[in-house]
C-alpha cells in the first residue's frame, strides 16, 4: 500500500505540490488526472527519488518503508517502479546488458542469487513476445532510434522483468497509436495483481478504457482535488476541466 | 630579437651526460644520432611556450633523467615476461622487450607465421640493414624533440616485414621490471608490403612506485591496398613518465586502424603522425584514456592528407577522475592538391569530478578547396538525467556510473574486429572502473 501525506514539494523556489494526500490500496489501480502544470509529473518522479526536488512536508509510505530517506535504486529495490514519460536514450548500452545489470542489481538488493544467462534470456523471450517486441530490437543500445511506441513498449518489459509492486505510468499513452496503445494495455492489465498497485497518470480518459482504473483522482495546484470511481475520467472527458481550474482560481 | 639561452635543467644536463656517454657504445650510425641530439638539445626539453607542448611541459614534467636500462639476466627476463598481463588472454605471435631490449631467444625465427620476417634492430643497426633507409618514414617527425630523443638514444627494436594477409596477431611486448627508475628508447619499424593485412598489438606495462622513462617509437609504412590494424595500450606503472610516437605513411586505398588506450603512468604524451601517401587510402584512429589521482595523458595527433581522395577518423574518449588531466591536439593538414579529403576529428571527454581538467586543441589546416573536414571537441559531466533513470530501475549510484562511463569509451573501442582483444579492451576499462569504487 501507498500511503502519501501532506506532501509539499517545491523545484527552484517553485511550489509544486501543496500538501497533497492520497492513498493506493494493494492490487489497486488509481488513475491521476489534471491539467498540464498541476503537479502529475513532479509526483511520480518525486515518488521514484528523483534529485532535483526539495520535500518541504509530507511522507510517502510504501508497505510503511518511508521512501523519502531511500535512493532511487534502493526504492527501485523496495518494488516502486516509474515508467518514463520519455524514456532516455542510452547510447552503447544494449538493452540486453541494461535489463541484466538491473535485474541483477536488484535480486542483490533484496540479498537474492544472480539470474543465470539461460534463466535470463527465457525471462526476456517470454515477456517480449506478450509485447511483440522483436529481438533485434533487443540488441541494440537501449532506446536509441527507437519508435515512441518502442519504448514505452520497452518500459513496460522492464516492469514485466523487475516484477515491482508499485507502479507508476507517467503518461504512457503519449505518443502511441492505436495499436500500441493497445498492446502496452494489454501488457499493463496481464501484470494486475492482488499485490501489484498501479499509479496511472493521464490527461486523456482514452488510457482509461484500455487500463481501467478502481479509483480516479483529479489533481490540479499540487493536490488532490476530487476523488471517485472510473465514472469520473468520463465526466472529466465531458466538461474538461474548467471546474477545477476555476477553484485554482479562487 | 636575440635568443636567450636558458639555463639546463637537471634532466637536460642528464640526457647531455647519458648521450656523451653512451654515443660510442650505441649502434649504428652514429653521424644520425649526433644530429637528432644536437637538434633536440639546442631547444633542450620543450616547455609550455613551445606551441605542441602547451599543454605538457616537458621541462617542468621530467625533473631528471633516469639511466638508461642495461640488458636484464635471462632470469630477469623470464620473470618479468611471466608476470605480464597485458592483453595476456590474446592469442598471439609474441615479439617482447624487457628493459627496452629485444628478448629475441623467445622468438621461435624458425616457426613465424608465413609472410612475418622479423629483424632485431641491434644487428640491423650494427650491420647496416638495408630496410634501415625506409625508418623515418615521416620526415618532419624529425624536428619533434620527443622523436628525436628516441632516435638519439634507440638501441634496439625489431624491424617487421608483412608479406601477403596474415592471421595471427603480433604482440610487441615491452615490460619494464627494473626496481628503480631506468629510462629506455626502442625503435620497431613495421614494413607492410603491398595487398598485406596485419593486426598489431602493443603493449607497455611496467610496476607502481617507479619512475620510469619509456620513450617508443612505431613506425608502420603501409603499402597499397594493405589492412593494418594497430591495438596500443599504456598500462605502465603510476609513476612512469611514457613518452611515445606512432608514425604512420599509408599507400593507395590502404586501409589503417588505430587505438590508443591509456590507463598507466604519471605523465603520458602519445603522438601520432599519420601520412597519407596514397589515394584512396582511410585511418580511424582512436584513443581512450582513463585517468585519475593526478595522471597527466595527453593524445597529440597530426594527420597529413598529402593525396586526393582520402579518409580519415579520429574519435578520442577520455574519462577524468579525481584531479587528472586530459590533453588532446588533433591536427589534419590538407595541402592544396588533397581534392576530395573527408575528414573527421572528435574529441570527448567525461570529468567525474570537480578537480580534473580536460585540455582539447583540434585545428585544421586546409589548402584545398573541395574537401569535407570537420572536428569538434566536448568536455562534460555524466548526464544526470541518464543516472537516474538507471537508477529508477535498482542500479546503485556506482553501478549506473560504470555503465555510463563504459558506454561513453566503448564508443571508441567498438570498432576492433577481434574478439578477444575488444573484450580485453572492455575488460581494462571495467577494472578501471571497479578500482575506483
């Protein structure tokens, strides 16, 4: 379970998130929707550790680990997982060693043995078929000159892979066709679990028919501003959001 | 305006003493000699007013002059032969050196592969070899006082002849085992008969705590239509002060290779002077260089387009830690009647930390009017945004720094064809990158 409370973050002197609460129960799938600027982006990669940010206030709690004193490898390690919106280009590092090092990294982590090469690759065969990703694109160096659909085809194998428990899917469905969309879908509904949470953060509700969620929240000003079922993306689809702008007015 | 003369430096009077001394006893001819010195000792060692040496003071750099290294004892040589490491996991037709001298016993000269013809360069020397009017290939190394030093002082070598394609790799092998510091100069001249193809492995190693002085000189000329591929690695002790050259003069629709890697000595200058002599001929020439405490390694590069229609590359890597220094001069040289040059120059380099300097001087010299030519110079930090995402997926903070940094050099190494020797290769840079966390 995610626990996050009173989280006040702010990036150059800049307030980004203004006390937000929210909670992610086990197994359960919670999509954030808002507006550009409110905050979405700064949540996940303040969830993932990223450097840039200063927490001001708050907590986050995963399974009650606080992730605020943790490194992003050593979250990564405790099952929080970040697929990119833009995935980094990393050039002369294939993906095959990329997928070992930090598959291995974490089994070392949590003080489990190394894959062997063979239990690896049969690892990588499985779950790139699911994602029709084809070998070769395996062998090259990761994310170079790929297609915006490889590679959010490809974060979405990392998280297969690492099998987290947390994770969080910063606007996955930016850059995809219709037919990506699909499969990254399908891949992210086939990892659904009793014991797997999943963070979705979108603008549009048209992920949302693809990966439906249990729960939407609205944020806008670096909090939560309303909170339903999957019903609300529909509303939100309908009368955009002007209502909740309009209480950033105020 | 009148010349100053300045007054000698401990090491200057040194190399005056050591050559008065051993001019009589040096083989071969000694008029050649007698000029290289006088030559390099009326500007004595180059300092940072001399324009290629901006960067690495020679002066300031060589405090004295080591003696010269006698011959080791066979058990000597055997010992330090043993102990080598170097590319040791390569397959190879083994040429070594120990102490700057031939070990020729360990030469089989009845079983070489067929086309290799080695020579000791002593006997070539004392004998007057014909193949000695083809050393020097480059006549304006002469004026270079590095080179000129190594001329000065050469006491032995090998000269190599390459007829017809040969498969097994030659591994010239210099280990300096001496416990104090001794200085060497060898001399291995490669002659590449025309349609030839070679690979050439170089390799210098020597122990921690020494100061060495090594100063070598590689000379290939390369015939036409010949593939030659060189593979160099500085892994000297860290106090070594190396001093080498790698003269190169290609032949038509030649085809040259080369890499540099440097992870050994206190103070490296690796000069390379490229010719080329045919059409159509093409050089990739490489360097990676890993540095750190307070190494000094410098990569100077003169490549001279002096026909139409040819090629060349230079990609120079280097990595800087702690508060080592990188220095890279690349120079290309295209006369007026080099129509039709492409040429490319890049160097790169990666400071992971606040107290290191990168020095980059690329410069292009170009007479003709229908070329391709274009350098660029880069010096920067690992990228913080690659870190993290690295990290986002349970890489620790060194971890996802060694693949950063292994991904950065093997650029500049990928393009070895072998196997075994790339791998060792990759293999040097990750146990640098293991002993610096």
């Amino acid at each position: 379970m995610l626990e996050i409370k009173n989280l006040v973050v702010q990036i150059e002197d800049k307030r980004i998130l203004n006390g937000l609460d929210l909670t992610v129960n086990n197994g359960e799938v919670a999509a954030i929707m808002g507006p550009n600027g409110s905050g979405k982006s700064t949540l996940s990669y303040v969830i993932a550790g990223k450097e840039d940010y200063e927490v001001l206030d708050g907590e986050i709690l995963l399974d009650g680990q606080n992730l605020l004193e943790m490194e992003p490898d050593q979250r990564a390690a405790a099952g929080v997982f970040l697929a990119f919106q833009y995935p980094l280009e990393i050039p002369g590092v294939a993906s095959m060693t990329f997928l070992k090092a930090a598959i291995n990294a974490q089994r070392k982590a949590r003080g489990e043995g190394e894959l062997t090469t063979p239990d690896f690759i049969k690892r990588v065969n499985a779950a790139a078929g699911q994602l029709e990703i084809p070998k070769d694109m395996l062998k090259r160096a990761l994310n170079v000159g790929f297609s915006g659909g490889e590679k959010k085809r490809m974060e979405i194998l990392q998280m297969a892979l690492l099998q987290p428990t947390f994770c969080i899917l910063d606007e996955t469905d930016s850059g995809l066709d219709i037919d990506a969309l699909r499969i990254v879908s399908e891949g992210v509904n086939a990892l659904r679990s009793a014991d797997r949470s999943f963070l979705v953060i979108t603008h549009y509700q048209r992920l949302l028919n693809h990966i439906v969620p249990d729960t939407v929240h609205v944020m806008s000003s670096g909090r939560i501003v309303k909170s339903g079922g999957k019903e609300l993306a529909l509303e939100l689809e309908a009368n955009g959001y002007a209502d909740y702008r309009e209480s950033e007015a105020a | 305006m009148a010349d100053v003369t300045l007054m000698k430096t401990p090491a200057e009077t040194g190399l005056v003493q050591a050559f008065e001394s051993a001019k009589t006893l040096l083989p071969g001819n000694a008029e050649s000699r007698a000029k290289a010195f006088e030559q390099f000792n009326l500007r004595g060692l180059p300092h940072r007013r001399v324009e290629e040496f901006k960067y690495t003071d020679l002066r300031a750099l060589m405090r004295e002059a080591a003696p010269f290294a006698g011959t080791p004892s066979a058990v000597q040589a055997k010992e330090a032969l043993a102990g080598a490491k170097a590319l040791a996991g390569v397959s190879a037709l083994q040429v070594p050196f120990v102490n700057g001298h031939f070990m020729r016993d360990a030469v089989r000269f009845d079983a070489l592969p067929e086309g290799v013809e080695i020579v000791p360069l002593a006997e070539a020397l004392a004998s007057g070899h014909d193949w000695l009017a083809r050393l020097s290939p480059i006549p304006w190394a002469a004026d270079n006082p590095v080179y000129q030093l190594n001329t000065s002082f050469m006491a032995d070598g090998v000269m190599l002849r390459i007829a017809g394609p040969v498969e097994t790799p030659i591994h010239l092998r210099f280990v300096t085992s001496e416990t104090s510091a001794v200085a060497t100069a060898t001399r291995v001249l490669v002659l590449v008969e025309d349609r030839a193809s070679v690979t050439l492995l170089e390799t210098h190693e020597s122990g921690n705590g020494t100061g060495h002085q090594p100063n070598d000189v590689v000379e290939i000329i390369a015939g036409d239509e010949t593939n030659v591929r060189h593979v160099r690695m500085n892994a000297e002790g860290d106090q070594a002060l190396a001093l080498s050259t790698l003269a190169v003069k290609m032949g038509t629709e030649a085809q040259l290779t080369s890499i540099n890697v440097v992870v050994g000595s206190a103070v490296s200058r690796h000069q390379v002077f490229a010719n080329f002599d045919g059409e159509n001929a093409r050089a990739q020439i490489n360097g990676a260089t890993m540095v750190k405490g307070r190494q000094h390694a410098d990569s100077t590069l003169v490549v001279e387009h002096a026909a139409p229609n040819c090629e060349s590359r230079e990609l120079f890597k280097t990595v800087i830690d702690d508060e080592a220094t990188g220095v890279f001069q690349g120079k290309i040289i295209v006369p007026h009647h080099a129509q039709k040059t492409d040429g490319r120059m890049m160097s790169a380099a990666l400071l992971l930390a606040d107290g290191g300097s990168m020095n980059n001087k690329p410069e292009l010299e170009i007479f003709a009017d229908d070329v391709q030519c274009a350098h660029g110079a880069t010096c920067g930090q690992l990228d913080e945004d690659l870190l993290f995402y690295l990290m986002a997926r349970g890489l620790p903070k060194k971890e996802a720094e060694s693949l950063l940094v292994q991904a950065f050099l093997g650029e500049a190494i990928e393009f070895v064809e072998n196997d075994t020797v790339r791998d060792a290769l990759t293999a040097t840079v990750e146990g640098w990158l293991r002993a610096r966390s």
